[in-house]
C-alpha cells in the first residue's frame, strides 16, 4: 500500500527540510520512497508544495486529484487551494498560520475569514495546530516545520520510530534538540 | 551503499563513477544542481561558464583533447548551445560527451514549455532519458560507453520531475578512464565545407548504426504483463504509467530514446490489442510510431500541454470518474512569486514604475531572472521578457520601431549581472554599435540569484569555490564605448541617487548605462550583516497614506486598520522609509 503526502505553503517556511527527514526517516525504516519538490522562481514567496509517497514500490513521485492520504499544510489558505488533492477519508494537517501574498497586501484580493472553521466542517480528519507559536514557546518559530511534521507523524501513526536519530543526522547539531522539542510537541498536539 | 538523490545528485554521481574529468554549465532551473553536485566531487575538473554556449564548447573542446566530459543546461539553455551541438555532431568526440539538457513541462520555473527532445533528431545525435535518481545515474554511464563506441555527443534528456524527484540510488565506484590521447586529425575536427561533406554522410551511417543499438540496448526493455494494452513511453511517463496500469498492460519503457527501436516497436506493437503512447508535451514517440503505420492512442487523449501526472492519465485513458475529494466554499487568494524584502531591485522598479506614470512614453524591456519579478502589481514596471539578454536588445528593436513608427518612446532595457554577462553584453555592444539611445540598468546583485545563489564572473569566486578575478561590468561598459557621461553607478537602497540617474537617463539622447550595486538580500553575509536593521513605523505620525505599500514590499501590510512592518522579513533597505512624507517610518538598528 502507498501512501501519498502533499506538503503545501510558502516558501521560506522550511517544507523542503520537513519533507526531507520525512523522507529519510522512511527510507530507514524500510521504506521505498520518492519525494517531489520545486526550485526556482517558485521559491520566491510563491506558494510551494513537495510531495513524499511511500510503500514497498513507488513508481510516480507525483499526486493527483483526490489522491493524498495527508495534506500538511504549512498556511492555512494553501490548504485550501489544494484541498482538492485529498482523497475521501484523508487527513487534513493544518498551521493555523497566516501569510498574507501580494494581492492581499496591496488590497486586491481580501485574505478569507474563518478558514480554519469552515475546512473543520468539510473534512472530518482536520488537525488544527499553532504551529508557530509552539515553535516560538520552545525558542525559535523556523522549527514550525518540524512541529508540523511531527503532527504529520502522528497523523501516519510513525511516532513510534526512531526519529531523533532522522533528526540528527539531518540538522546541523546545535539544532537538534530544538528540533527533537518541536518533533514531540508536534506529536502531542493529538492529545489536545 | 544506499543513497537517497534527486536526479541531478544522481547525474553527478554517475559522471564522477563514469570518470568524467571535465564539467561546465550555466545554472538554470531545473538543472542547476548537477553541476553544484560534480563540484564537491575533486576529481573533476568543473566551472560555471558565462552561458550555455560557452560551457558546451569547453566540454566539446575537453572531449576532443580526451576528456569524458558533460555540460548541463535547461531546456532553453539549449537554444543558447545548439551551434556547437550541431557541429559536434559531425566532428564526433575523442573522450566521450554528455550533454544534459533539463525540461520544465508545466513550467515551474520558465518561459516556455520546449520539448527537448526534438533537438536529438535534429542535431543527429544520441538520446537517453532516465526515469528515476537510479536510472539517472545507470545512465550517465551507458551514455558515455555509446557515446566512445560510436563517437557521438549523447544527449542526456531529464524533465523537472526527473531532476527534482529524489529517490534510492545504489551507489558504485569511480572508474578512472584518465585522458585518452589526442591525435590531431583536421579532417575529422576542422569543419570546413570540405571536411563537413565527408562528414555528414557519416554521421547518417552512424545513426543506422545508433539505430540497431537502439533495438539491442540493455536501455530500452519489454516489461509483458496483460496484452491488451501495450504503452510506449518514457522518462517519468513511465513512472506515470506504471502507477496507473500495473500489471494490467505491457510496457515498452524506452531509455535510449534517439534513434527510436523500429524493430522492438513493430514487435511490441503486434502482441498487444492497442497501443498507448504516453509522454509529455509534444507527441515526439507517438509521431515516430504513426510513420511505422503502426496505429496508436496518443495525443488525441494525453494533454500537449504543461506536465502528466497519474490522475491525469487515468481520467485520458481509462475514463475514470474525478476521485472524491472536499470541496471549500472559499476562494483561495492568489500567491504569485514576488521580490523579496528588501530585494535591491525593488527600488530601481520603483523609480522607473513612478517615472512611467508622469512618462507615458517610458517602455520596459525585461529580462530573465528575479528582476522578472519587477512586472508584478504594483509596480507593474515591464512590458516584454523573452529569453536571456532580450532585456537589452529587444529594447534596441522597441526604440528602432518606435523611431520608423514617429513615435518618441523611451526604452528601458533590464538585466542582471549573470544575465549581462550571459548574453547582454553582445547587446551593449550593438547599442554602441548602431547607436540606439535606449538606457541599459544592469542590476548587479553580486550573484546568480534566482537559481539559489550560483557565483559568475562578477562575484569573485569560482563554482570551486576558489577566488577568481572579479570581471568589472562598469570597464566592459566603459571598453564597450559608453560615454562617461552616460553612466550611473548607483546604491538601489538610495531612492534619491537612483530616481536622478534615472531621470538623467530618460533625458539622455544617446545609449546610457545604470549600473545599481547592491547584494540580493538573501545572500547569508547580507543577511548576517543586516540582522538587526529594521524599519519601524510610528503609529502616531502614520496617517496612513499607504504610499509605502506602493513599494510592493511584503514586509509591509495594513491589519487592523495600521500599516506595520514585519520586523521578522524587515532588513531595514529602507525604501519605505525613503517614499514616507510623514516622518512615521524610522530606520534602526545601522
């Protein structure tokens, strides 16, 4: 069985670490993988996405429609511009975080009222977390991502792994027990 | 061992393990990372060339002299490089070649949506295209065992899904081939009309040759499953396919995709009931196939346009219901790429956008790089971007028509420092040349910015990593015979100094020059160095005007009925202080 996991937000806000030692974390435990990702002027505050799916073959690297068995959403209007890729039943991850783009901030387009609210109501699955305030509880709001990916981790039932040692090897060391904080306290959002 | 790469780690990896001596490329999304990656490998020999061209005729010259060398390139940068191409095509190599050309299907990061694949036939030359990091890998090396056998350049053909997508790769040893010989032999590599008689001839028996190969190679294989669909394709099609249909087709997975295998199609195609041919963008296999009079499903179902993905192909193929998703009754804003905080461009875009609205006659010729990005609302300030270097002389032909036409409009040409030394220089020199009185703005960031912060000729260092003499823009402006009192070199972070070289410019009746100096701001020393330099603004004296939000910087917004800046993006430019009439934006942290 393959399991497909859509990252989704704004550049800048480390999706491509946080799919990274997903991705890496699956690998050893066994896992075949392949991850999907975009460079270029898309990066330039432009919305993002990287793709992780994962099982004992994986042959497309990409999702379609209603093929996701979690979006992870890094902002909460990127979740809903991708909504659409959640299959039925799937997951929805979610940082109650908001990025305002251009059009919004130059007044020509308006940013929507109560999101979070209204993707509780559609999708049954729906994991609303203050990413970026745990982050900054623990000490600095950049280990977003990995609160969301331990949120992310839950959602897969994977917490039991051995994800300190993912983390390790994949943050430079005066990181990591930031990082190994934010894993866990991505973890226990659950338990909210 | 086991590693997990993106496809251009495995590209990079395969040319070390291959023995590839000599390396050069021009970075370009989606290839930039190959080149990146063969640097960190000290065996081979690897540099950032000016443009694609250039870096194609070092490794076409380091293949002759007896070096296994590779350039790499997106798919446009091909456009660039395709003269040495078609001529190595004749001359053959002595060490093998390998060139990478990276597509962009659904365009994530280029201006059009090229088949690459259509320069193989084209050029003469061999094609591979790997379908996964493993494959990628695997597949550097065959290139250069066809490439030395048969004395042709290999075209090694990814897309962005090939190149971006990371998946397991075993891992091999470098095998050292050393530099072979070189033997001088003018017939073979002295293209004069003469010697290119002898050669082309030779180089039609050599695709015969390549062609029986194609049938033979190990590259291209028959996966039988269920024979009443047989699919053709290849590169990440194959992946696609693969997800799609399982077991439940047979597969001809095509790796050397130039020259096509006439004989293992024909053979494929009469054991299954039909046959599908599923690739990207244009309908390259498929046409190949229908001139077999073999009959087959492509294009009249699988999109030309932008790139495949699994669901796609079910929908177009299997007439698949849409899957059940969740809907939302909200539109979701749109969120286009902009220009940083504190981009230096922003400032130049700035002036330029409020000088073309007292100006109508003010046109904007643009360029390819971040400063594309100048065309986005609010500034609004571009009106044409084409390809590399258009910046400059697309605005000579804008002024030159304009002129024919009696109308008196001004033309701004734009391009950064990478892209002035890319292709924009030549443009200079026909401005000089043939006298256009257009303003050349050469936006120097100190680097190649949108591609993550490669180094060119102007930054000092080379892709080693090892200094390098800093080639002066301003001297080649001033060589190039740009009179003194035609150039502005300006701090973008000083609005008044740029609005007056600026409107200097507008005046000038000659071809005229601003350079504006100023690193990218997300360069890490920039960064490291503007820390703790903000702009705050005093609610007190705000009367909320909102003119710095006509700056289009996304630090700044209006919440809660306030303009503040976010002072985690902020890195204190100042551009908004410079634009506010009240005194209520104060610059901190100098």
């Amino acid at each position: 069985m393959v399991k497909s996991i859509l990252f989704v937000g704004v550049g800048g806000q480390g999706i491509i670490l946080a799919s990274k030692i997903l991705t890496q974390g699956l690998i050893k435990f066994g896992y075949d993988v392949k991850m999907s990702e975009v460079h270029g002027m898309a990066q330039r505050g432009g919305s993002v996405t990287t793709q992780v799916r994962y099982g004992e073959k994986v042959y497309s690297p990409l999702i379609g429609d209603g093929e996701a068995d979690v979006i992870v959403a890094f902002e909460k209007i990127e979740a809903v511009r991708y909504l659409k890729y959640l299959k039925e039943g799937g997951s929805l991850v979610v940082n109650d975080y908001e990025i305002y783009s251009l059009p919004i901030l130059i007044g020509a387009e308006q940013y929507p009222e109560n999101i979070i609210e209204k993707l509780q109501e559609s999708v049954p699955k729906t994991k609303a977390l203050k990413a970026a305030e745990i982050a900054e509880g623990l000490g600095n709001i950049k280990a977003q991502n990995v609160v969301m990916l331990g949120s992310l981790i839950k959602a897969l039932g994977l917490e039991n792994m051995d994800w300190d040692s993912v983390i390790k090897e994949n943050v430079p060391e005066k990181f990591y027990s930031l990082n190994v904080k934010a894993l866990k306290a991505g973890i226990g959002t659950w338990d909210i | 061992m086991k590693k997990i790469m993106s496809g251009n780690e495995a590209i990079a990896r395969g040319a070390y393990e291959a023995g590839c001596t000599v390396a050069a490329a021009y970075p370009g999304t989606p290839s930039t990372e190959i080149l990146e990656n063969i640097a960190a490998y000290k065996e081979i020999y690897a540099e950032w060339a000016p443009n694609e061209k250039v870096a194609t005729e070092v490794v076409c010259g380091a293949a002759i002299a007896g070096a296994r060398s590779l350039c790499a390139m997106k798919h446009v940068g091909m456009n660039v490089a395709a003269d040495p191409i078609f001529t190595i095509a004749y001359e053959g190599i002595n060490g093998g070649l390998v060139i990478v050309t990276a597509d962009d299907p659904g365009m994530h990061s280029s201006q059009n949506e090229q088949d690459n694949r259509l320069y193989a036939p084209h050029a003469k030359i061999a094609m591979v295209e790997p379908s996964d990091s493993q494959e990628c890998k695997d597949f550097v090396k065959y290139a250069y065992e066809i490439s030395e056998k048969f004395d042709t350049a290999v075209l090694f053909r990814t897309t962005t899904r090939v190149s971006h997508s990371k998946s397991i790769v075993e891992l091999g040893e470098r095998v050292e081939v050393g530099v072979k010989p070189y033997v001088k032999n003018p017939k073979k590599y002295i293209m004069t009309p003469a010697n290119s008689k002898v050669k082309h001839p030779e180089v039609e028996e050599r695709l015969e040759k390549l062609q029986g190969y194609s049938n033979n190679c190990p590259l291209n294989r028959i996966e039988w499953g269920d024979k009443k669909i047989g699919i053709i394709t290849s590169g990440i099609s194959y992946q696609y396919a693969k997800e799609v249909f399982g077991d439940n087709a047979s597969y001809l997975k095509i790796g050397f995709s130039y020259p096509l295998p006439d004989k293992m199609i024909i053979k494929f195609a009469k054991a299954v009931d039909k046959v599908y041919i599923i690739e990207e963008n244009d309908p390259y296999i498929e046409n190949y196939v229908k001139t077999l009079g073999i009959q087959c499903i492509g294009k009249e179902f699988i999109p030309t346009c932008d790139e495949l993905n699994p669901d796609i192909i079910r929908k177009a193929l299997l007439k698949e219901e849409p899957k059940k998703s969740y809907e939302l009754d909200v539109k979701a804003p749109s969120r286009p790429p902009m220009l940083c905080p504190g981009c230096p461009h922003r400032p130049v875009f700035y002036a330029i956008s409020k000088l073309s609205k007292l100006k109508k006659n003010v046109i904007i010729t643009g360029d390819i790089g971040c400063y594309t990005l100048g065309d986005e609302p609010p500034l609004n300030a571009m009106d044409t971007v084409i390809c590399m270097g258009a910046g400059i002389s697309a605005a000579i032909g804008f002024e030159k028509a304009a002129k024919m036409g009696n109308r008196d409009d001004k033309i701004f040409g734009f391009v950064g420092d990478s892209t002035f030394f890319h292709s924009g220089i030549t443009g200079l020199i026909d401005a000089v040349y043939n006298n256009s009185p257009i303003v050349m703005c050469i936006l120097d960031n100190r680097t190649t910015a949108m591609t993550g912060h490669q180094d060119n000729p102007g930054t000092g260092r080379t892709l080693k990593g090892e200094p390098a003499p800093i080639i002066s823009i301003e001297s080649i402006v001033r060589a190039v015979g740009i009179k003194d009192e035609n150039i502005r070199i300006v701090d973008p972070y000083k609005l008044d100094e740029t609005e007056a070289a600026i409107k200097d410019a507008y005046n000038a009746n000659e071809p005229f020059v601003i350079i504006a100096k100023q690193p990218c701001a997300l360069l890490k020393e920039v960064q490291k160095r503007r820390a703790n330099m903000k702009c705050k603004i005093d609610l007190e004296k705000c009367k909320e005007c909102k003119a710095c939000m006509r700056t289009g910087c996304p630090a700044i917004s209006f919440k809660e009925g306030h303009v503040i800046i976010d002072q985690s993006m902020c890195n204190g430019c100042g551009l908004c202080y410079q634009v506010c009439k009240f005194n209520a934006i104060e610059k901190v942290g100098e």
